[in-house]
C-alpha cells in the first residue's frame, strides 16, 4: 500500500464513517477485502470498530480466508456490514467484477463502500492483471447495485489512485 490510498481511506472514515458510529450509537462493522498486510494495513483507521479482514490466502491481517469469488452469503450469515473497504485488491484480482458480486452480497441497504485501485502503477507481481481508469467507479455502482456518492483520480501522482464511495441500495 502506498500512502496515497492510506490518506484516502482516512479521509473516508472522517467524512462518512465516523457520522454513521455516532449515528448508530456503536462501533460499526467492517469488512477489508483483500486485507493481507503486505505493505501496510488500513486497519488502525477504523480502530474502535468491528474489523474483519478477508482474503483468498492465509497472511497478516487476514481474519477469514475464503475462497475467491464465493465468500458473500457465508459471511452475510456471520455479519451484516456497515462498511465494505476494498483498497489496493482489485487490480491483483483476475475477476474483479466476481469479486464486487461477492462484496454486495456481504452488505445490505445502506452499507457504504470505498473502493480505491490503482490506475498507473507500475507492475508488480503478486500476480497484476489490471488498472482502472476514471470512470471504472460508474461500473463498479452497477455492479454493487449502489449509488456513486463521490469518486476521484488522484492524477500526478506514482499511482493515479481510481477511488469511489458507494452506498449499496436497498434491491439487489
């Protein structure tokens, strides 16, 4: 992870996630897909909070491994979601879109979403499939079922991060 994506999850939490706690009158419950530390962690944005992190291999930070593409109804059984993060995961992920299927069947009406992938950075084997432009954030609230609430393209940097916050609608 690279700072520009720690920033804009902390500025997230601060603008969307920390009304709804205090809103809700609790600690809210959070789910990190693709949540294996390998450069840094978003988890200590959200401290305080119910986090669970998933991902498709056994690693730090990783709470719950599921396998790919298949992991959402299992883990609506075990929570409903407040907020769904996914940072720095879907360019590693060959099927993303399966992926996103996958996120909205772990939320419900209202459960808010950030998503921020790369869209210029330089390949790195982990493996690395893919790189997400502008207007990716306009597929991935029809994917999610979800209303785009803001996206963003942190152009000029190493990175030019492709981000958005969502909230999931209430028909799937």
């Amino acid at each position: 992870m690279h700072a520009t994506s720690y920033d804009s999850m902390e500025q997230f939490y601060y603008k969307y996630c920390d009304s709804l706690a205090h809103s809700l009158r609790r600690p809210l419950k959070i789910l990190e897909v693709g949540s294996q530390n390998i450069n840094g962690t978003y988890r200590p944005i959200f401290a305080g909070h119910n986090y669970t992190g998933i991902d498709v291999v056994v690693g730090k930070g990783v709470d719950v491994v599921v396998k790919p593409w298949i992991w959402g109804d299992r883990l609506k059984e075990l929570h409903i979601f407040d907020v769904i993060i996914c940072g720095q995961t879907l360019e590693h992920d060959a099927q993303w879109w399966r992926t996103l299927e996958q996120m909205r069947l772990a939320g419900s009406e209202g459960t808010l979403a950030c998503i921020i992938a790369p869209g210029t950075s330089p390949y790195h084997r982990v493996p690395d499939y893919y790189r997400f432009m502008p207007d990716a954030p306009i597929v991935w609230a029809e994917l999610l079922n979800a209303e785009l609430l803001e996206s963003w393209w942190l152009e000029g940097t190493a990175h030019s991060d492709c981000g958005a916050i969502l909230k999931f609608k209430g028909d799937k």
